[in-house]
C-alpha cells in the first residue's frame, strides 16, 4: 500500500509539473504546433537551444481559444527576446512581412531569426514610454537557432 501511496504522489506531481511547463520537455524545433500547448513546448525548446532563460510558470499568459499565436518572453543576459510561434506558415509569412514594412515605427523591434513555424525578434523593456532603447542585442542573434533574417536598422 505504501508503494502505492508514493506511485500515485509521484505522478500527481509530474502532472502538476507537466501543467507548469516546468518538465524538461523539449520536441523538434520542425515540428508543426497542433495548439497553445505545442506552441508553448517548441517556444520553450528554442529557448533551450539558445540557452535563454523562459519562466513559462510565472509568466500570465491569456490566449483566445482559437490563438494563432503564441508568444513567448526570453532573456539571455538581461537581453529580452520574443519567440512567436505560429499555427500555421501563412501567418508567419504575413508576420514577417509586417514587421518588413513597418521598419520606420519608433517601436520597431528587428526580428532576426525564423524556423518553420517560429520567428525571434528582439524585445522592448523600458519603463519609460519616452525612451525606446537602442537596437544592440545583436552578439546573442547567433544563438537561436533557424534561418538568419536581415533586417534594416534606421
């Protein structure tokens, strides 16, 4: 009966874990996200790669049922990246392309890494709406992995 006891403990705690996104689950950065669980597992799989810090467990997270996609905070050094992973390709393609056309805004964030279903941008962390900081996280790009993208800086 003890067995028993310390067997069930053990899996409810992998379950809660699992729940967290706290397991060490990491799937093939090629594999094609089915949902927002997927998604959150290849987002936390890139990060992995590049050996960016993802705290999946606290971080709020609110999606629609239907979300397209997910995006996911990481940071490398005190170096905020976004990794966005899409459902489907389509809306990589237009996401890309928005973010080409729109190289001018002050809010603009390069991205600079793509896979197959994920782009990796940079990230804005200011506390003052008047401040945009400088685009220069560029020495820790080579870490994610996928296509590199060029992007324009202004």
């Amino acid at each position: 009966m003890y067995k028993i006891k310390i067997i069930i403990i053990l899996l409810f705690l992998c379950a809660i874990l699992e729940r967290l996104y706290l397991l060490p689950i990491y799937i093939s950065l090629d594999t094609k996200p089915s949902g927002i669980r997927s998604a959150i597992y290849l987002a936390k799989s890139i990060a992995h790669h590049a050996n960016a810090d993802i705290e999946l467990c606290c971080e709020e997270m609110e999606y629609e049922n239907n979300a397209s996609i997910v995006s996911i905070s990481t940071e490398i050094d005190k170096s905020s990246f976004t990794i966005n992973v899409f459902l489907n390709q389509k809306l990589r393609d237009e996401f890309l392309k928005y973010n080409q056309n729109h190289t001018k805004d002050v809010h603009y964030r390069p991205c600079f890494v793509k896979g197959q279903y994920y782009v990796v941008c940079e990230a804005i962390v200011t506390h003052n709406k008047k401040y945009i900081p400088p685009i220069q996280e560029e020495k820790y790009y080579h870490q994610f992995p996928g296509e590199t993208l060029e992007y324009t800086k202004d």
